[in-house]
C-alpha cells in the first residue's frame, strides 16, 4: 500500500517501492519479468530491483511491456519495458526513476511516498503453469505460491508443514519422515525447477525448505507439463539461486520435544565482475516428538554456482546432500472388531529399536540462452539418489478382549535413482498484427526402484502395552528376498497462447506421452532372468484449454478444460496390462487484484471426472476390468497478499465432494472420505508500524478448520475441529529478529490421519517454538 502525497500535479501518481537496500549505481541483477501488462511489469521490475518508479496510472493504462530477462541494470530494464510504449524515463536520483511521455521536458515535481515491501504473500507471477514466469492471472487455474517470507514467517522447514497451510491440500503423516498430499480426491504430483519426477512427491523424503525460495501448487490435472500421473495437481519446488550482491542469514530455535535448529544462507558475487555467483546453505535438526521414544537428527547441504558469461547465456550447477536418521512412527492401530483403542496422544506401540534411515543425494545443471527477438531457450537435467533403509517392528489390529496383536518384525533396503531431463524454446510471433507465444518442449525420465529384504517375521499374542523379548529384541535377517522396477517416460508438449483481442487471452495445448514400466524379483538371493511388463502407455495425447478475459484491469474470469491419463498396473483376464485410466477436469474461477496487486484473490469451480478405473471382473476372479468411474467437484476461494501496509496474509476456503459414479460394490458413495467437505486455512501477520507504542512487535495468528471425516476400514470418526497457532515477534532491527510462536494454542485432540486398522495418527499437541533470525 503506498500513500502520496501531490504537489502541484492533478494526477494520481503511484509509486512502487521495492524493500530496502537500494541499488547501489548501475549494479547489474538477475532480471526475468515476462511479457504482460505495462503496469505489472512496473511492478515487478520494482521489487526485482529494489528501485523506485514513480509515474501517472493514465499515463500506462492498457499499454503491454515486452517480456525482460537477463543481468541489466534498473534503468537498463525499465529501458527495454518501456520499449515502443511511447514513454521515457527520467533518472531523478539512484534507483528512483519517472516515467514521462517521449518528449516530454517537464517531470513530476516531488512527491512524499512511504511504503511497505511489495507483495509479500502474493506474488504477480508463477512458473508451475508454464516453464516461464507468467501472471497468475493469465493462468486459467487455480494456483497457490507459499512466498520464502511466509516459510520464514511460519517456521516451515519440511513440505508437510508447508502444505498443511496449502488451499484445499489435505495432508497426511506417513512416518514421521515423509507424508502424502491430497487434493480434490487424488494424490498430487511434483516438479523440481519445472521438471516433473514421477510418483516422487507422496511416500519420499522430501529436501529441506531452507534451499528453496518458494513453492507453488497448482490443484487440479497438469499432465501437459507433468506427463502421467496422479490427478490432484501439481507442487513445483522452485529452489535458491545466487546474489550478485553479498548476503548471510542465520537463524536458530528451540521448541518442545527438545526440537533444535540452525540455518546458514550465505550468498554473492565470487570474482569482481559478478559474472560467477554462488549460494550456500546449511540446515541442521535435532528432535524428538509427541509420541514416545522417538528421535530425528536431520541435516541439509545445498550448494548453487549460477555463472553469467555475457547477457545471452546463464548456466547454473547445483548440489545438495541430505541426511536423516529417525525413529519411524507408524501411528496407531485399532481393534479387531473396528473399535478404537481409548490410546494416549504419546503412545508409540512401535518395538522402541526401529530406526530408519534417509540419505539424499541430487545435482542440476542448467543452461538459459536467449535467441533474438524475445525468443528463449532453457535445458535442465538433474539426477537424484535416494536411498532409505529400516528395521520396524510393528502391531496389526488389536485383540479388544486380551489387547494382544501379531507384530510384524521387518529388515529392508531401498535405492532409488532418477535421471531426469526437460529442454524448451520459448517466445512471442505476430499473427493478425497481434503478439502471441508459444512454448514447445520435450521431457524424459528414468526412474529405478531397486529393494532387498528377507520376508517379514511375525510374533503373535503379543499385548501391545507389555512387549516380550521376541519383539523387543533387535532381529537379524538376511536380505535373500527383492524387487526391482525400472520406469521410463518421456513425451513432446507445447502451448500456445493467443492473445485474440486485448482483454482476451486463449491458449491450447497438448502432450504426447510414452510411458514403460518393467520389474523383475529376487528369491533365494537370485534375480529373475526375465522382466515382468507392468503400466504402458504409447503416444497418449492429453490435449489442454483455456482462456482469461480482462473484465477490468483489477478483474479477470477464466475457464480451462484438461484430458487427464494415468497407466495402470492391474491384470485382465488375459494376461494383460488394463490401458491407462483417463478422464478430463473442467475449471471456471474469477482472479481479482487489489490495491496495485499488494492483494490477489481467486475463486473457483471445478468438476473432475476420473474413467476406466480397475474394479473386479464379475466372471473372473482375482482379475480386473476397466469399468469404474468416479467425480469429484467443488469450489474454492483464496485471498493472500497485504490489505493494509501493516498485515500479511493468506486465507482459503475449499467445498469438495467425490463419489463413485460407476463401480459395482460403492455405487454412489464418498470414495476420499478422509479429506474433508469443509476445509478453512487462514494465516496473517501485523507488524505495528513506526512510532506505534508497539514499535518493533508484530503479532501473528492462524486457523486451520475441518469438518467431518471418516476411514472406510474402522469405525475411526474425526469431528469438526478447529487448530489455532499463534504468534509474537520483536525485530532489534533491520539485522536481528524474534518469534514465540505457539501452534495448537489449546490443544485441541484430533486425528491427522484416519486410514486404515493399523496407521492412524494423533494432531500433534500444543507446541512451544522460539526462534532468532540474524541478517547482513
């Protein structure tokens, strides 16, 4: 929010000012602002540059900017913004410039402005419906980012925190390492840097957030970028790159269960000409947790060389390691009779010597050119090894007359390793004397699961509140048992955007996809010879469409259609493979910016229809038929952004409902009966100005509220409930701040996860965080 004051002009004169420290003279950053309303390229140069533009609204009404990507500097940029706009520029100190028309001889006298940083939770662009920055508005769906400065304002360090505070995501504790993530009845996808990575996100350990400067979700199919997989949408993990100018941050807490953290975020130029930059950050965690004997010491490693050899080439080298030795918790069982067990929140009916282990290792490269006349080119290629070994014991369904169960003992080891790659070209063409874009690109991806193990031990009659020594006893098995499966898919994508009048926007688009999967199994220490086919999919299209239309300049209402397919695994009578699940989701929503887009809103409607789903044969048992069908529709609303200068905020409201319209046993019933009809997710913060008597303080608070749902396999039930946080900060100064956040502020008892006899998890408890971020 930005209030001037005039002298001497008629005019409404705004102005954008981006956060403090200015530009020092003609220093050269990182500038990627793609093609758009003149008025929001204005914006977003602002806050890229932390300069300060001051011009009249009429003055850049219904005027469009080129897309500016590269190293330049401020007035380098706004040069090549303003280009064939018929405006001008006017240097009227460092990094503060007026805009005037070509010609014009007399500036805007001197104005008063005081401002707050620019869009702190509401971002003008995003990359995950696309391969380049674009507008959200120009997005036709719904699409979410969680800023760096809303993980920092939340203390999110893992993605499961993350997306708990995510518009219509529900999510779900696997272990205490890992989670899954749902969204409109489906599980969701994930890309890194825009490269998607195949059934990666639900069920791996994630990276930690201290290497990433935002995530953005977008909810509903995404299969043109994404390629096969679950329908729910997709959440693009957008990591760090490096300054040209030297930064460090360092940050430290403590909270209950003994949990410890550090960060280091160190950043800048590594020769004089700042043509070769470079990142470094470190995050470390030690804990323990709600539930009984149970311990994490977690580090993360990442490391980022961006190189600039002139303006038309960029390439980048990044690694990261990360490591975590944990005790997994697979939450709590139920009894036989489906009755639940009267547990405290802190039990962990887990053999206490189960430990588990997680070691990941990724790198990336990647190189930018720019081709002439606007056009751009960008490949990535990445590689990730993840391994991941455990020891567990634990119970099934309990006993409800001697509270004794059958313990499963178990000794595995995993190794995951993905090649991925992804290259495009992209730019603007003349049609009809109208500029359009279009995207063209290609992807593949091999993914290998490898895992040896040696079949489960079971101890029977064991009373799960008093384990004997066959449970309690570390086991000792030989891995002569496996399973190996090798995935490859790759595909041609492409979208074209069409720019049919000035308000209106219409783009189509399409993915040709080829998907293989094959496994093969170890017994008695021997590999298979022969590898069994499993999912397959040859050149299958998913075509894509949508458009926007500017009703105002604040306003614009969109709708898109998506065709969605997933390869299936299960067998048909004859022996083969069912052909992949297909279906389509429509969208319709209306986006709105406030206040110069300091505040953004989106409101949608949704249907999704998911066909050829695998239920039983009717005539041959133990087989399956491609004859199911299910729906799931809703709507959703979403506000982020700051309504006053003092206040940061995100709040989102999600109505969903599924149903099997087609299947033979569920006929017309809920089939995603844990995510809730009902889903609010609110969050702000209000720091109290200068010369406030609370000068310094900020004050934080949050909601998350659910209705009623429900698991399919037990008589577990989780009412309405309503989980607040809250929080008190105190900044020193511009280098040194404070949070006391309190999350479940009165510890309300709930469920987090209700799925199945045995892996039902307690919210956890009211929780303590004390937090101290230091800057230079």
């Amino acid at each position: 929010m930005v209030r001037v004051r005039r002298v001497g002009v008629t005019t409404a004169i705004l102005a954008i000012l981006a956060t403090p420290p200015v530009w020092a003279k003609d220093e050269k950053v990182s500038i990627e602002i793609p093609a758009q309303s003149l008025s929001s390229a204005l914006e977003t140069l602002a806050s890229q540059s932390h300069s300060q533009l001051l011009y009249s609204a009429d003055l850049v009404r219904d005027l469009k900017s080129e897309a500016v990507k590269g190293s330049f500097t401020a007035e380098e940029a706004l040069r090549k913004i303003l280009h064939g706009s018929g405006l001008d520029l006017r240097k009227t100190a460092d990094a503060t410039f007026t805009i005037i028309k070509v010609g014009q001889t007399t500036v805007f006298d001197p104005v008063i402005i005081t401002a707050k940083r620019d869009k702190p939770y509401a971002p003008s662009t995003a990359t995950v419906g696309g391969k380049t920055p674009t507008s959200i508005r120009e997005i036709p769906n719904s699409v979410s980012v969680i800023t760096r400065e809303q993980m920092d304002d939340q203390n999110m360090t893992d993605l499961s925190h993350a997306m708990n505070w995510a518009t219509g995501i529900d999510t779900r504790p696997n272990d205490g390492t890992q989670s899954q993530y749902y969204s409109r009845g489906y599980a969701m996808n994930v890309l890194y840097d825009g490269v998607p990575a195949y059934s990666s996100l639900s069920g791996y350990q994630q990276l930690d957030l201290a290497m990433y400067e935002r995530i953005e979700v977008m909810r509903g199919p995404s299969g043109v970028f994404q390629g096969s997989g679950d329908f729910g949408g997709s959440v693009n993990m957008v990591r760090k790159h490096a300054k040209d100018k030297f930064s460090a941050e360092a940050t430290t807490s403590v909270g209950s269960w003994n949990n410890l953290r550090g960060m280091v975020d160190v950043t800048g130029p590594l020769i004089e000409s700042k043509t070769l930059r470079g990142r470094l950050v470190f995050a470390d965690n030690d804990r323990d947790y709600f539930y009984d004997h149970a311990h994490t010491k977690k580090w993360m490693l990442y490391g980022i060389l961006d190189y600039e050899p002139n303006p038309d080439w960029t390439f980048s080298y990044s690694a990261t390691l990360q490591e975590d030795r944990s005790t997994p918790f697979y939450g709590l069982p139920v009894y036989s009779n489906l009755s639940p067990i009267a547990f405290n929140r802190s039990a962990n009916p887990m053999a206490e010597w189960s430990n588990m282990a997680w070691q990941t290792h990724e790198e990336q490269v990647q190189g930018e050119h720019k081709l002439g006349n606007n056009w751009n080119a960008k490949v990535t290629g990445s590689w990730r090894e993840q391994t991941l070994g455990w020891k567990d014991g634990y119970p099934g369904s309990v006993n409800a007359a001697n509270d004794t169960a059958t313990y499963t003992i178990r000794d595995r080891f995993y190794r995951y390793e993905r090649l991925a790659g992804d290259a495009f070209i992209t730019g603007p063409f003349t049609l009809f004397g109208r500029e359009h874009t279009a995207l063209f690109g290609a992807n593949i991806e091999s993914f290998d699961s490898n895992g040896t193990y040696e079949t489960a031990k079971t101890v029977a009659g064991v009373n799960i509140f008093n384990l004997p020594s066959t449970v309690t006893s570390e086991p000792s098995l030989q891995h002569t048992r496996g399973s190996m499966t090798h995935t490859v898919q790759y595909g041609e994508y492409g979208k074209l955007s069409f720019r049919v009048l000035d308000p209106l926007l219409l783009i189509v688009g399409g993915r040709v996809s080829t998907f293989d999967s094959k496994s093969r199994s170890m017994t008695s220490s021997a590999w298979a010879n022969t590898w069994s086919q499993g999912a397959k999919a040859v050149n299958e299209f998913t075509p894509y469409g949508g458009a926007v239309l500017d009703v105002t300049k604040q306003t614009s209402i969109y709708a898109s259609y998506a065709d969605i397919f997933a390869p299936q695994t299960s067998l048909t009578a004859d022996g083969s493979v069912l052909p992949p699940r297909t279906g389509w989701q429509t969208e319709m929503g209306v986006k709105n910016e406030y206040m110069d887009g300091a505040l953004r809103s989106t409101v949608a409607v949704f249907l999704m229809r998911d066909v050829n789903r695998a239920v039983s044969d009717p005539n041959n048992t133990g087989y399956s038929i491609a004859a199911g069908e299910v729906e799931s529709r809703g709507w959703e609303a979403e506000l982020a952004g700051s309504p006053i200068p003092e206040l940061k905020m995100t709040a989102g409201y999600t109505y969903l409902t599924t149903q099997y319209v087609n299947d033979p046993n569920n006929q017309g019933s809920t089939f995603s009966t844990w995510e809730p009809r009902h889903s609010l997710k609110a969050w702000g913060v209000y720091t109290f100005p200068e010369g406030a008597a609370l000068d310094g303080f900020s004050v934080g608070s949050g909601i998350i509220a659910k209705s009623h749902t429900w698991g399919t396999s037990h008589n577990l039930n989780q009412k309405a409930y309503t989980v607040v946080d809250g929080q008190i900060g105190y900044k020193f100064s511009d280098n040194l701040s404070s949070t006391l956040t309190v999350n479940n502020i009165f510890d309300t008892i709930y469920w987090s996860k209700i799925l199945s006899t045995t892996n039902n998890f307690y919210g956890e408890p009211r929780s303590v965080t004390f937090s101290i971020r230091a800057a230079m």
